[in-house]
C-alpha cells in the first residue's frame, strides 16, 4: 500500500507510543488530555495575529522608513561595519558629490575635470578646504543634502530655484550654460533649423521629452507651465533622453548648446540621426552653483566664495540669435 506524503512520522510516532485513538494522540494519553491537545492546535490554526502585533509591526516599518531622518548615514562611497551602527563622516571632511554628464562632469584617470567641475576644484584647494569627490546620483545627492544633519555635504552644477533656497545655501556662480536648443530627428520636417520655442511647443502633436526631478531654468519652466505643452519625463540621463527621441518615443528634447553638441560628437549613431535647432527667443542660460548641505559651516562657504570670486570668473555664454540654457 502506498503512503500519502507526509504520513510516515505519524505512523512511526504512534507505534512508538503503543498504538492511536484515531484522532493521532497516543493511547498512552487519557481523554481529557487529548481534547486540551486538540482544542489548542484548532486555535493556533486558527487564531489571528492580535491587535497589538499589528500596531508593534506598524512602528516598525515606519521606524525603517524615516532611517535617513533620524539617523546619521555613513559617508558616501564608505559602508559601515557589517553588524554596527552606522558610522558618521570623518570629522572636518565635506563630500563634493557629482554625477557623470559630459561636459559638465567627468572624471578621469587622473581626477575630475568639466565646465563645473574645474573651478570647483580649484576653489576648494585655494580654499585649503579638506574634501572628498563621491560620484552620486542626482536624485540622491538631494537625498543627502535635505536629511544629512551632521555630515558636511555639497553638490556640484545645480540651479537655484526658490524651492531649494528652502533648505540649501548657494554658492556664487561657477558656470553659465550656453544657449537653448531644441535637438530633434533630422527627418522632422515640421521645424527647421531656427525657430522660436514658444512656436515649436504650439506645433500640433508635439511632445517634449524632460528629465523628471530637473528643473530646466525659469524661463522654460514658465513655458511649460503656461503652454498646453505634450510632455513626456524619464529618468533616464541625458544621452538616453536623446536616444528616445532619436527612436521616435518624442519628437524633442531641450538641452544648453554645449551639451547637445558633446553628447553627439561622443555618439556618432547619435549625431547621424539628431540634429540642433537654434530658439531665437531664449533668455540668458540659467547659472550653476555649489549647493551645500545644513551642517556645512557658514565660514567654510564663505572661504569658499571667497576664492571662487577672487580666482575665477564663470564662464558665460551669450547666443547671436537670442540667448538660454541647460537643466538640473
């Protein structure tokens, strides 16, 4: 005769104890015990979790989720000891966190260089300031700069926008993009190679691809909020924006002149099937600074500013048709 699954430790057991009742308690066990016995395994089956398991539960997994509000992190690029704590950031050191993004950020075999990162790095060495580069994602540079309360951090190329202003400081000015430009297929024959953004957002049909969680400056900011504009985001860095577009997913994306042409003398696949339209109506480009975190002190930023001013002066661009800008 064949055994079901799972029945041979039961058999076994109840020869071992002399013989079963039929219910599967030992006869060595009197009546009363078998009814306890059962009685409790039809509760532990049965019984829900209890009100306070829950609530216990609840704390926990919100205890777990605002961790980088109430404790300190690790420095980046340094994880703590398996087991411990986390570790605060070595004393006196400020992380310069950046994010790979020709031509503004890069870095080589023999350091960081790019349009934002080089006088960045020469002001913190006059400054004698002591630092550390981290390459971080953008969204997470923010990350460490709103809830890092203890350790000394700062990001490297971003706007100033009022929102930011409410929990970071500014450096002054270390870049100036270039002009606006709209980079679409060489194909599109609704737009030529000059024309006036607040037109090419009122073509019918036309979807802007944008870079979810950047700001894109004042001015083009202001036009997709005014404008009935078709906009689609992404994650995605800017090379992948233009490989979207290139593949047909919109039909343009806006980029500082600078950037655009970088990024398609890198991909001559790119290059071959992208092409740059000149916005005669663009405003000087939005300028890049240093945002730097609540605990860095005031007189490290000022020491700072104060070589920034004194050595550097920002590049500025100017464009022959109108001027414009870039985005983060």
């Amino acid at each position: 005769m064949t055994m079901p699954i799972g029945t041979g430790n039961f058999a076994s057991g109840c020869a071992f104890a002399g013989g079963c009742d039929g219910r599967g308690w030992p006869e060595v066990l009197n009546r009363s015990e078998h009814q306890t016995l059962a009685r409790g395994t039809d509760m532990m089956s049965k019984r829900p979790l209890p009100v306070r398991g829950w609530i216990a539960f609840g704390w926990v997994a919100l205890l777990l989720w605002t961790r980088p509000f109430w404790h300190p992190n690790p420095p980046p690029g340094q994880a703590a000891p398996l087991g411990s704590a986390a570790e605060p950031a070595e004393p006196g050191v400020l992380w310069i966190h950046y994010h790979e993004r020709p031509p503004y950020y890069v870095t080589t075999a023999t350091g960081v260089t790019g349009l934002c990162l080089d006088p960045v790095r020469r002001a913190l060495e006059r400054a004698g300031l002591n630092h550390r580069w981290q390459v971080t994602p953008p969204q997470r540079q923010l990350l460490w700069l709103r809830t890092s309360t203890r350790e000394l951090h700062a990001a490297v190329g971003w706007f100033r926008t009022l929102e930011r202003e409410q929990w970071a400081r500014f450096s002054e000015p270390i870049y100036q993009d270039g002009p606006w430009v709209a980079v679409v297929r060489r194909q599109e024959d609704r737009v030529g190679s000059v024309t006036n953004a607040v037109g090419l957002l009122q073509v019918p049909g036309w979807t802007v691809l944008t870079r979810a969680g950047y700001s894109h400056g004042e001015w083009l900011d202001r036009l997709f909020a005014s404008l009935p504009v078709v906009r689609r985001t992404s994650p995605s860095d800017p090379a992948h924006l233009l490989a979207a577009v290139a593949a047909g997913r919109a039909d343009c994306v806006f980029m500082a002149r600078e950037e655009a042409e970088t990024l398609l003398g890198l991909q001559s696949r790119l290059g071959a099937s992208l092409r740059l339209v000149t916005l005669t109506d663009s405003p000087a480009g939005p300028t890049r600074h240093v945002m730097f975190g609540p605990a860095v002190p005031a007189s490290w930023i000022q020491r700072f500013n104060d070589a920034l001013r004194e050595h550097e002066q920002p590049e500025m661009h100017t464009n022959p048709t109108g001027p414009a800008g870039g985005s983060t």
